[in-house]
RNA sequence: GGGCGCUUAGCUCAGUUGGCUAGAGCAACUCGUUUACACCGAGUAGGUCAGAGGUUCAAGUCCUCUAGCGCCCACCA
C-alpha cells in the first residue's frame, strides 16, 4: 500500500498533477480514446463563458454538470467530446471595458474605433487564459486541442456568410424602424437587452384644441400634429378623420390632423392622444399605417432639437418640467395624476431609460424561422429537462417579433455591407464580403448582435458545413446551460441548426438554475456574498465541490450554496480514502476470476443493483440523485456497514472466507471509483493510480461497470 | 395584464410513472472509540408534507380553490 494513504488526502497536492496526467494522456480529445472509430459519438458544446472575467459558481456549475455527462459518456465507450469555447460577449464585454476606461479617466468616444477594438482583445485575451485556466482547476475534461474563441478568423467568416445566406434568401432585411436605443451607450438594443421596470410617474393631461390629452412624456410632444382615436369612440364621433383642427400648442399655433385607429384603447386616459412616431413603437405602427411623416424629437444623446426651439439642447429629465412650467403658464394644463403606474425600459447594463428612435438597421424576419423551431419541438425532436421549460420556449416562438442584429459598438463581428449615400433618401446598400465596384461605397460600421453569433455555435464549432468533425459530432447531443438561456439563446441555436444544418442542433436542452448563497439570496459584489469557486476548490478540494453543486440540485431550480455543504463532502472524500486505505491494508491481493461465496455474493449483487440505479438516474439525467445515492451508499452502506462487518471475517483464520471476502471488496471498491468518477474525477483517478490498475491504467478511459467482474 | 414556479424537520433541500411506517446533509442532544477514518462510530430528538375541498382501496405525489413567496414576459400613450 502506498504510504500516501496514512494522511488525510490533500487535494492541494493532488489536483494539478491528475489534471496533467490526463491532460498529457490525450483522451479529452475524443479521436485518441482506443478503438475511437467504431465508438459512438457523443457531443457536448460547451456554452461559451464570456471572456471579460473570472469564473463565478454558476460557471462552476455547468462546468461540473457538462463534465460528468461527458465523462459518465466517455466511461460507457462512447467517443466523448466537449468543447470548449469563449465569447467575445459584443455589448457585455464592451460595457465592462467601458467602465475600466471610465476609471481611467478615459473615455471610447474619445477613442477610434481600431485603438478601442484593439484594446478590447488584448483584454479579453487575457481573460480567457485566465478562464481556461480555471475550468482546469475545476476537472474540466474538454478537448482543448478543439477550443474556440467566437472571433477566431474562420467563425468570423462564418458567421459572415450566414447574414450573406440570410440576406440571398430574403431573410435578413435593412429596415428603418423603431429601436431600444440607450443613449449611454450609442447602440441600439434588442428586446432582451432591455428590462422593464415597474414605477410610478406622472401622467399629464393637456388641452389640445377641442381635445384632452393624457401623455407621461410631455417633452416628446413639440412636433405632434395629428390626434388620434379610435374610429368606434362615439364620444368623438362628430371628429371625422382626416379633419384638420387649428390648435394652440407648446410652441404657438399648429394645424392638427384627425386620425381614427384601433389601436386607442378608448379606455385609457381620455381615449385621445397624439403621436410621436420617432420615439415610440404604437405611434410609429400607427403613423405607418396612415402613411404620416415622422420627424426626430430626441438626438442620440438624449437632448431636446432645434424643433423644442427654447428647450433644445436640454436633457429630456431635465426639461420635462420646463414644459410644465410653460404649459401651465398657458393654460393648456388639465390635470396630472401623480400616481400612474407604468413600465418602462431601461438598458440592461447602465439601467439608463430606453429611448425609441426610428434607425436603419438590419432585422431578421423571425415568423418563419420561428415555426420551424416550433414544429421542431413539436416533433419531439428537442426534449427539454425540466420538461416544463417546453412551454416557456413555446411561448417564446409563438410570440416573437423580428430581430435587430445591428449593433453600434466596435466590439464584434463586423456585418458585412456597404452602403452609398449612407443616412441620406438616397441610400443604397450591398450585402458582400467585398468592396463593390466604385469610390463612394463605406463600409457598416455597426457589428452583430452577440446572440447572432453565438446562436449559430454548435454549428461552428463542429465546423459547417463541410468540416470533418461536422460529419461526426453533428448534431450534438446536450446542451446543457442557465434555465435564463431558454429564450435568448436555445431558440436561435434551434432556428440556426435548422436552417443551415438542416437538423436540431441537440437533441437534449438541460436547464440548471441560479447558484445563490447560503440562504437562497441572489450572489452579488454588492451584497457582498460572493462565493468563488476557486478560494472554495483550494480550500475544500474541487472533488467537494462539484459534490456540493450537484447533490440536491434538481434541474432547473435555483441551489443554495452552504460552504458548509462543501466542507461535508470533503470529508466524504476523505471517506473514500480511508475505505481505500482499509481495504488496501487488510484485504489480501486475489485473482480477479475467484468465486464469491452465497453472502459476498449477495453483497456483490448488492452492488450491481446499486450501480444500476445510479446508472438509471444518469439515463434520465437526475444528476443530483445519482451522486446523492453514491455518497449514500459509499459511506453507510459499504464503509459503516460492510467494512464493518468484515473486520472479523478478514481476521478469521479461514482462509476461504478471508479470500472472498477481500475479493469482495477490492472488486467493491474498484466499481465504486468507476461509479464515482464523474461526480469526483480527483480524487477517484489519485487512488486509481496508487492502485496500480493493470488492464486499465487510467480511471477517465476506464470502463464505467467493470465487466469482467461482474460476471 | 399574462405566464411559470415554490411553500416538506431549527437551516438548506431530496422525494422519478400515486403505495411513505415521509428522507438526506448541516445544526442539536446522549454515548462510544482513538488498531481505515475525530475530516470517526452507535444512537436520540425533531414534521397535522402552507390551508381548505375533491378524485382514489391508497395523495407529499393528481384536480379545484385560498393564502404567502419568488422569477419571467408585456408597444395601453
């Protein structure tokens, strides 16, 4: 026995230099396991963590989940792969850089855009050693030779030619259309990158000729010039459409114009508004269906135009009740009900309010690719674990709008187009990898939406469409990733796997939930509960861990994490290597083929039905339960019980009931360490190897039931 | 306004298609051992499974309602 045994396992000592072994053994990469060409493959694409910071427990999280299915995988003879990634994370990675420039006194619009791109890199470069370091602290058994980054040379070409595809096939369109523009940050945002909040404001009612109005954004309502009801409203029904009123307004005397629309909820306010068409959605539907002209209010910036004549140049806050001020003064003030309660959405980021802007951009129309995701999941084609997340995504693509993929920061994929007489009537545009013919053609500057890259990534990093590891590995088989991903990121995998690989890009969507603290508080840096994964790993040992991430963990609900819970399991770990220690040094070494008697065999049957329920809990992905019935077993079953018992019996000077018991409990012990491998990759592999295994010299290849004995 | 989920021992949570005399870890208490392990062992205590009603031979598990909590979505200005 190694002397190893005599202290208490020290992961400290112990972790890198398995993680080496492994490493320097090649069998991550799936190509090299024995006999890789008749082996079933197996695939996992590791959601990219953003490259822009350290590892959080979520990310420890689905590190541990993805490495035990793919070394459970890899231990029933499949040809496992997982490959890892990292995200350029467009606006996320940018916005963190921003607020580093900002500390620096520094600012990106101060900037060009090469010098900020440039920047960036390094910086997320440097953050993705350091991540890629960390996943290996954790056990993280992915291919490395495989890892992508979402702007190496070849995804960026890529992802270029499937807006190229889009565009040919009528798809993707330039339009000009209301957008969630964050006047923080210069862009324009998509849905999700907006969060509605819930706040109480003023609404204000004004005289507006013969009408009454209720707005709560008075300053947006210098150019107003129609009124709008709908056509059902027997109120206003002597008020024809199409009706021009002379009005006393903000500025002076303005012409209004009728409109009848059903989109008034006569309900609301007093059943009359006017519109805005540039900044806000209704207004603009109801402007285009009526062919009515729209003019800007509201600069990029937020600041009141020369149409706000005395208020121009003024943040729009800030001038609201300047306006007040000057209606009351003339008379047009009705009333203002300080109690309204609305939602209004802010930047995700900066939490600065959105402001509407009609912009040119590009779009994907969604309905049609949307159905296809549907009937997809209809088919059953996509099972999702839990199986409740089905609804929420049918529900997402049942509802969805066209996407806005243009996005005006430098940190991305540049979209490949060109434009003449940009901004202008005139303008004219090419979708093309390449410069038209012809001076006067500039380049978009605008990169795409994040989720449009990453959305195609099961695709890109298999190699579409003609790549070799694109034949194999595709579709993959799990994606397993935060239940928040169910609809930002799942549909658009599912939509683009569908429309350029014609298939589903996994056939399994499993949903982990929130790590939170202790008592089920939301972590945060200001809460100051922030647990990292790596003080915990070098503390507990990372075999702990991943334990305490997984036990009690069922699939889509949120953990509680207890570094207490961590510590409980490192001493789990210290169980098994004092099982080990026991068995080593008492039992005596027998052929492996000697026959059992009636009560050891019962045990070993024992066994063998314990390894079959841990192996049905994996088939149906109760991951938590799987390791909650190992460390049960493992510790109260085999070390409190069995090794109790046979104490005696190994002492007993038979020798036949000596010998089977001792090869009862090598043959237990050697099937425990297959069993608990996945979940504690560490410290199985460490004893593995100071057993000196002979037919199979590495626990991670080895086989997950060891058939010969089981026989 | 819509949707999803949760409520089980002091704390954090399991409980797969209804069969439970309801479990685990931590915490508590009692005793023990230091010859695999004190990062230990044996044991004790602790729950009307949020509440009410229903289906069933049988309900923590299915249905309805009520209360509390959490999350997500939403172009009524």
């Amino acid at each position: 026995m190694d002397d190893a045994f005599l202290k208490p396992y020290n992961p400290a000592e112990t972790e890198q230099r398995i993680y080496e072994l492994w490493e320097q053994s090649g069998m991550f990469n799936p190509d090299n396991l024995p006999d890789a060409e008749t082996r079933k493959p197996y695939t996992i694409v590791m959601p990219p963590p953003n490259a822009n910071g350290d590892l959080h427990a979520g990310h420890a999280l689905f590190i541990t989940l993805e490495d035990i299915l793919i070394r459970y995988k890899r231990m029933q003879g499949y040809r496992a792969l997982w490959i890892p990634g990292a995200d350029h994370a467009g606006f996320e990675t940018q916005v963190v850089y921003e607020k580093k420039l900002e500390k620096e006194g520094r600012s990106r619009f101060k900037m060009q855009p090469k010098e900020l791109y440039d920047e960036i890199y390094a910086f997320t470069l440097e953050n993705k050693k350091n991540m890629e370091e960390q996943m290996r602290k954790l056990g993280a058994s992915c291919d490395w030779s495989r890892e992508k980054f979402t702007l190496d040379g070849d995804i960026v070409q890529r992802v270029q030619d499937t807006f190229i595809k889009m565009y040919e096939d009528n798809l993707v369109y330039r339009g000009k259309r209301t957008v969630n523009w964050c006047p923080k940050h210069q862009t324009s945002l998509s849905d999700v990158e907006t969060v509605g909040m819930e706040e109480t404001a003023p609404l204000y009612y004004f005289k507006y000729g013969p009408f009454t109005i209720a707005t709560a954004r008075p300053e947006t309502k210098f150019g107003d010039k129609y009124v709008v009801m709908h056509p059902d409203d027997v109120r206003y029904k002597k008020w024809k459409h199409g009706q021009q009123i002379n009005l006393e307004w903000i500025n002076g005397p303005i012409t209004a114009t009728v409109i009848k629309d059903e989109a008034i909820d006569p309900e609301f306010g007093t059943g009359v508004m006017t519109i805005t068409p540039w900044h806000d959605v209704t207004d603009f539907e109801i402007a285009k269906r009526h062919n009515l002209p729209f003019e800007q209010i509201i600069d990029w910036r937020g600041k009141l135009m020369p149409v706000a004549k005395e208020f121009e140049g003024m943040k729009i806050l800030s001038a609201r009740p300047e306006i007040i001020k000057k209606l009351t003064e003339k008379g047009l003030v009705v009333k203002i009900d300080e109690q309204y309660q609305h939602v209004a959405k802010r930047c995700y980021k900066c939490n600065t309010f959105i402001e509407p802007q009609v912009k040119d951009q590009w779009f994907v129309k969604m309905a049609s690719l949307a159905q296809m995701a549907l009937e997809a999941v209809n088919e059953k084609q996509v099972r999702f674990i839990p199986d409740n997340y089905e609804k929420i995504f049918r529900y997402w693509m049942e509802n969805t709008l066209d996407w806005n993929i243009s996005r005006q920061i430098v940190w991305g994929i540049p979209i490949p187009a060109w434009f003449k007489n940009r901004g202008t009537d005139k303008e004219e545009s090419v979708v093309s990898h390449t410069r038209p013919e012809g001076d006067e053609w500039e380049s978009d500057t605008d990169t795409f939406d994040t989720w449009f890259s990453s959305g195609q990534w099961p695709l890109l990093v298999t190699g579409y469409p003609d790549g070799k590891d694109y034949t194999t590995y595709y579709p993959t088989d799990v994606m397993e990733t935060g239940n928040d991903l169910i609809f930002k990121w799942i549909p658009r995998m599912i939509i683009f796997g569908l429309y350029l690989g014609k298939k589903v890009p996994f056939h399994t969507v499993y949903l982990h939930g929130l790590v939170n603290d202790a008592h089920g508080k939301k972590m945060s840096k200001s809460k100051g509960n922030v647990i990292s994964p790596i003080t915990i790993t070098e503390k507990y040992g990372t075999d702990a861990l991943r334990m305490a991430l997984v036990v009690g963990n069922t699939p889509g609900t949120n953990l509680s994490l207890n570094p207490d819970k961590v510590k409980g399991y490192k001493h789990f770990s210290n169980k098994l290597w004092n099982i080990t220690r026991f068995i080593l040094e008492r039992t005596q070494e027998v052929d492996d083929d000697i026959i059992l008697n009636e009560k050891d065999a019962s045990i070993w049957e024992e066994m063998r039905a314990h390894t079959t329920e841990v192996t049905k809990h994996m088939e149906n992905f109760s991951i938590h339960l799987a390791a909650e019935k190992l460390y049960h077993f493992t510790w109260h079953r085999l070390a409190d019980e069995i090794i109790e018992e046979s104490k005696p019996i190994l002492e007993e000077n038979n020798a036949d009931t000596a010998r089977s018991r001792s090869a009862l409990l090598r043959r237990m012990l050697d099937q425990t360490l297959r069993l608990l491998h996945p979940f504690m990759p560490f410290i199985t592999e460490e004893i593995w190897q100071k057993m000196k295994h002979k037919k199979e010299p590495m626990l991670m290849s080895a086989q997950w039931i060891n058939t010969m004995e089981t026989e």
